[in-house]
C-alpha cells in the first residue's frame, strides 16, 4: 500500500540529490523498498563526505559516521538534510519522523525511542539519541516488529540478543520480526562465543573449533541458571521447539529437551550437552556422528558394501541416473549392484538428480519430465513399487526460488506420478527450507536433508523438517584397500528404509514393434501431459490454435511403428526419439505455418512472392535442413541418395514437397536430423562456437544426451532449450511404453 510520507522521501532523494547519487531517480510510488534504502545510505555517505558511494552501509559508512557522530540528537545535526535522511528512514521503517522538515523534532525524538525499544537496545542507547549501529538499522528492511504471522516467542530472544551484545564491536543489530534467518542464527553463535570470552576480532559467528571446545566445557542440565541457559532456550525458541525464554533450566525444560533429542536422533539425556547444542546453532550439529545412512557417486562392490556394513551403515542413497556421459562415470546405479547391496544386508533409497543446480532448472514442465524420467529408471533397475525416490533440489533456492521454480516444480514430479498410477512416492532432496515448503505444499512424504551445506540460505535460520528421513551431516571417507569408499554420513529418522530385494532388472534392448494393448494407456498419458502444458485435445481455438488434434497427431505417429521400429534398429536409435520429436512437431502445426507453406507452394510453382522455404510437414522439416541431414546422412553411410545444393531453389522444392507430402519420408528423416545432430550439425545453423559432438547413437543414451539430441533438432537458444524441456516428459512417457513392451 501507497504511503504519502514514503513518497515524499523518495521525493525528498530525487530533488536533493538528483545525479550526485550514482543512481537514477527513485519512482515516488510511496513504497518502502530495497532502492529506497540504498538511496538514503548513498545520501548519508554523501552527506559524510565518503568518495566513493556504495548501497552498503559498511565498514566505511560506519567508521565515518562514529568518528563524526557517535551521538545524533537535536543539538549537533549537522544539516537539514542530515536529518531528512533520519526522518525519510523512519517514514520508511513505518515510523513518525515529522514532516522530513529537517529538524530532530519531539515526534523524531519519540520515534527513535520507540524504535529502540522495538529493536531490543533501549537499556543499551538509553534516550531519544541516534547511534550509529541504530542508523545502519535504520537503513535496511529488517523489521523490529513481528511481521508475517511471526512469533513473539522468537521475538523476544531477538530482541534479547540485541539488548545484550550490541555494544560489542562485531555484533550489529538483527531483525525483531518474530522469524528466524541467517542473520538471527549467526547472531546467536556471535552471543555464544562471547560468552565463551572470545575478543572482539576472534568471535567471528563461526561454529570452529574453539567455539565447539568451548560449548563441550558448558554443559546444563535441571538448576542450571544464567545466560548460558538463555542461550540454550533462545536457540530451542528458533529451532521452534515449545519452551519459555528463560535463564532456569527447569524439570519442563529438559523433557522438552528430550524430546528434541528424540527428534533429533541425539542420546535422549534432557541435558543441554555438546551434541544438542550443535544440532540447535548450525544444520550439522556434531559432524562426528556415525549415522545409518549414506550416499554416494560411487558403485557399491561387495568390499566397499563389508566396510560400510562394519560402520554401522543400513541404508545407502544411490542415484538413478547420471545426466553425463562422462563426468563421475559411476555416480547412477551399476549394472549388478543392487543386487550385491542386498546380498550383504544392506538397502538402497534411490535419488533422482539431473538438471537443475539453478533456479532456472526447475519449472512444471521440467518437473514433469523428472517424474516420468525417475519412474522409468527406477523401473529399469528393478525398484518395487512402493519406494520412496528423493527428488535432488541441489542448490541454494532463495525462498522465492521456492515459490516460483521449485514448487511448480515437484507439482509436475506429483502430476506425473499420478498419471502413471502412483507406482513409487515422491520424496525431496535439499536444503530445509525446500523441503519444508515442499511437503507442506503436499508434494512430497519425506525429506532428505543436505544440512551439510550449513552456509545454505535455506538451512541456516531453519528448523530440520518435521518429515526428515535422512541428514546429511558430512562427507568421510571408511575402508581401506578395495573396501575404500567417499560417502556422505547420513543420520537416518527410521521414516524411509528404502528397499533391501529387488526385481530383475530391465537391460539395455533394442525396441519393437508397439503391442496394440497399450494404445488406449499411452494416448491417455499423452492427452494429460500435452493438456497440463496447454494443448487442448481438440487442438484449441483462437489465436493459439493447433490444426491437428491429438488424436490425429498420436494416430499418424503410430502408423509409421514398422518404419520407426526399423530406423531405430538401424541406427541404434530409441524409438521415442522419433516418435517425440513427430508428435510434437506436429501438434504445434497452425495457421501460421499454413499460410507460409501456401507462400512457398506460390513462389515455386507460380512465380509470386519471395519465400522459397519454410518448416513444414507432420515433423515441420524445411527443404533446406531436409538437404543438409539427407547430404550428411549420405556421407556418412546412413543413407543412399543423390547429394542436393542448399542454395537451389529446384533442390529445395524437391525436398520440401516429400517432407510436406509424405510421411514416412518425414519420419526417416526426422532420424536423420537427429543423426546429424549428433554430429554437431556441420554445414547447419548453430550457436557461436558451434555444437559439441556427442557420443555416437546408441540406445543408453544419457538424459543429457537425450535433451541435447531433442533441442538440436529445433535449433539453439532459449525457445529451443524451453521446448526440449518439454519434449523431455513426452519422450519419457513414450519411453515409458516402449520399455514395457520390448521386455514383455
């Protein structure tokens, strides 16, 4: 909402400092924002006399300021607008700051009492006087009032916190606004090493190892009293654990503890000791805990699966599939393993990770295809329905990454495991942050927890999820000799056990031809995907309209099966790649395609106009790349044929009426074009640099290797690469079928 004294600050900047900023004009929209506060810090860097502006309200601003200013009351306010930019802060933070006439007025005065107050420093900065750690509280967007349904419990320990360490050199002033964050978590190590002695310049908010000698020397339990104890409770209140701030440890406070513990996995004693100290300050806790779980990128042999079985390990996390065809070449499931995993005891909880180490990997068509993708591997090695697959979100999402990538994200996972019948759930992989969101959204029934990755924005500041199965807590290295093994040790809630036997795995054979008895199923799972991205059965209507409906786009891929089936065990080629790249192709055929085919048909046959060629056919293959593959193809051996001139208009009239005409000339040429792909497209319109060469066709190809070979077939750049995405669930669910029906 608009605010009228908000929107004069911002006028207050753009007319007193209109190009001396560095920045542009501030829009007067009466919206306290990030821009604002950046703004007014430029301005009181400017009104310091610092060269060198900065949004920052660093080392230097601070400095400056202190030397200066130490005490900012009515009396020494160096100019009028010095203190517009104190009265434009306070507007800002919601606060009276009396009319931005430049003066430190009583309602300025009153103000900056009460924002004292808020803060948790009133006993610290008595009075109405501005400090210049206040200041720099003042110039940002941290709250000092709860905000967001927020917890006065949590509150309380951060004004506390405030209260209590603000006069040390290193602490600055954290939010009051009920929620735990960075900030809040790493204040309470900062408190913690203070209390441990630690000098200004040694405490450094750094769970070390001096910091960890000195809680193992801290232990409490029942009568224990004092700061240490406000601490504990103060960390228990952000782990958001129901006790009282307090500075008594009471009878109540270590059952509560105790069950924290239980929570936790930790010895169940009701004591504050060192391990339940860690596990409250940073996602870790003591990183010297054996837990019952691992994970890893290497294969388990029957000497590495004696040496983890002889540390206690149960349960091993192995990745579905490897998204390289090169890189950490035993990081998916061996042929062979599972079976060795289970002839020692031991069990197997599979992970799916692939794309996806930015926000930008992960999107609803994106999700989509994941889904299907981890059903079809887990299918391929042998996982009975029923198991948990973690899908892997393995990089710092913010918590709008959250919102806007990682959801829609695990809604498509959901989406298509509800379309292949629920055979396996969905877990999730990630920081806490992500993992809580996830399930409370309802897309996942358990949590694999990358706490090892303490520094994460959506582990530091957050509770371990109530649903956590595993917690990873850090990377070692057991065994010796052939037994030696790198794993993750993961700390295991007993939630998820994966599975200890297994099917017969599916190998890698050629496809054939489609069973009729599948049909119905997979139109049916196409018409849903296709619907779920916008493509209406009926090919819709408007200006988004397709020509061909999905009845008509499935049935004339179906009626080339002979022909697919042939080219595929021609060129060691799976069939969905065919089959994906025709279907797609074709249900995106519209007006507009058309009409420029009519252009091409007039300037050929009749003179009129200058387009010589276009997309067209059901796989929309120009004359011109319908020369270049044909050509490639020929050179190459894959085909027989005369080589054609890409410049010619009679050479590319020639391919473009078979490539309009005739389907089963589309079709093998579709094969063709995902040859020349491979090769990198030469002689073809590539991005700078040109295309890699992949490996040769071969039927395990990678998933890597799949989405390269599916966008190459567009092109390059943004569309293509979003289009392959969603090419990739399609090829998984004709996969899907294809893989049923050669292993019947």
């Amino acid at each position: 909402m608009a605010d009228e004294m908000v929107r004069k600050a911002q006028s207050f900047v753009n007319n007193t400092y209109d190009g001396k900023l560095g920045i542009g004009r501030l829009p007067e929209d009466g919206k306290t924002s990030w821009s604002l506060m950046f703004a007014l810090t430029r301005a009181l860097q400017y009104e310091l006399g610092i060269a060198n502006l900065s949004d920052a309200f660093g080392p230097t601003t601070l400095s400056a300021l202190t030397s200066k200013y130490p005490l900012l009351n009515e009396g020494n306010i160096p100019s009028k607008d010095f203190a517009r930019i104190i009265q434009s802060g306070l507007y800002a933070k919601g606060y009276d700051g009396g009319d931005i006439d430049g003066s430190y007025n009583s309602r300025v005065k009153a103000s900056m009492s009460k924002l004292k107050e808020d803060m948790g420093v009133d006993f610290a900065y008595p009075g109405s006087y501005l400090t210049p750690k206040v200041f720099k509280g003042l110039l940002n967007m941290d709250a000092y009032v709860t905000v967001n349904n927020g917890s006065e419990a949590i509150r309380s320990v951060q004004k506390w916190l405030n209260g209590q360490y603000v006069q040390r050199r290193d602490f600055f002033i954290i939010p009051c606004d009920g929620h735990n964050s960075r900030d809040v978590s790493k204040s309470m190590l900062f408190a913690v090493q203070y209390e441990l002695g630690m000098a200004d310049g040694t405490a450094n908010g750094v769970f070390g190892p001096g910091t960890q000698a000195g809680l193992k020397e801290h232990p409490l339990s029942t009568g224990s009293s004092g700061p240490w104890v406000y601490l504990f409770t103060g960390a228990m209140v952000l782990n958001k654990r129901p006790v009282s701030f307090s500075s008594s440890f009471t009878s109540s406070l270590s059952e509560a503890v105790g069950k924290f513990q239980s929570f936790a996995k930790l010895p169940t004693t009701g004591k504050g000791d060192f391990q339940t100290w860690a596990s409250l300050l940073v996602s870790y806790g003591d990183q010297s805990r054996k837990g019952e779980a691992c994970d890893g990128v290497t294969k388990i042999t029957s000497a590495r699966a004696q040496a983890l079985k002889a540390e206690g390990i149960k349960y091993i996390g192995r990745y579905l599939t490897n998204l390289s065809a090169t890189s950490l070449p035993e990081k998916a499931i061996q042929p062979g393993e599972l079976q060795t995993i289970a002839d020692h005891g031991l069990r197997c909880f599979p992970i799916y990770q692939t794309f996806g180490r930015d926000a930008s990997g992960f999107n609803f068509s994106a999700g989509r295809a994941a889904g299907y993708a981890a059903i079809n591997a887990a299918v391929d090695h042998g996982f009975k329905s029923g198991t948990r697959i973690f899908f892997a979100v393995d990089f710092d999402a913010l918590d709008q990454d959250v919102t806007n990538n990682v959801l829609p994200h695990f809604k498509g996972i959901s989406d298509s495991m509800s379309d292949a019948g629920n055979p396996y759930e969905v877990g999730v992989y990630g920081p806490r942050n992500v993992c809580t969101r996830v399930a409370e959204a309802g897309h996942s029934t358990a949590s694999f927890v990358s706490d090892m990755s303490s520094g994460f924005s959506g582990n530091f500041g957050y509770p371990l999820p109530s649903d956590w199965a595993y917690d990873q807590i850090v990377t070692r290295t057991v065994g010796s000799g052939d037994g030696k093994i790198e794993i993750d040790n993961n700390i295991a809630s007993g939630r998820d056990t994966g599975q200890g036997s297994f099917n017969k795995p599916r190998g890698v054979i050629p496809d054939v031809r489609f069973n009729g008895g599948y049909l119905t199923a997979l139109s049916g799972d196409i018409s849903k995907y296709m619907r779920s991205i916008g493509f209406p059965d009926d090919g819709g209507s408007g200006s988004d309209a397709r020509l061909f409906t999905h009845k008509q786009c499935f049935e004339t891929v179906m009626s080339q099966d002979e022909l697919i089936t042939d080219l595929s065990h021609r060129y060691k080629m799976r069939k969905a790649l065919i089959q994906t790249t025709t279907y797609w192709e074709m249900r995106h055929y519209d007006l507009v395609d058309q009409g420029v085919d009519h252009a091409v048909a007039l300037y050929h046959l009749q003179g009129i106009g200058n387009r010589r060629d276009s997309s067209t056919g059901i796989a929309q293959i120009s004359g011109e790349v319908c020369i270049r593959a044909w050509n490639h193809g020929i050179k190459k051996g894959y085909v027989e044929g005369p080589i054609l001139d890409p410049a010619k208009d009679a050479d590319i009239w020639t391919m473009w009426q078979k490539v309009n005409k005739d389907h089963s000339f589309s079709v093998t040429t579709v094969s063709l074009i995902h040859l020349w792909g491979v090769d990198g497209k030469p002689g073809g319109e590539n991005p700078p640099g040109g295309e890699t060469t992949l490996r040769s066709m071969r039927l395990d190809y990678t998933e890597g290797e799949i989405y390269q070979v599916l966008r190459r077939y567009q092109g390059w750049g943004n569309m293509a690469e979003e289009h392959a995405t969603k090419r990739m669930a399609l090829y998984q669910i004709l996969e899907k079928y294809n893989g049923i029906v050669r292993n019947l």
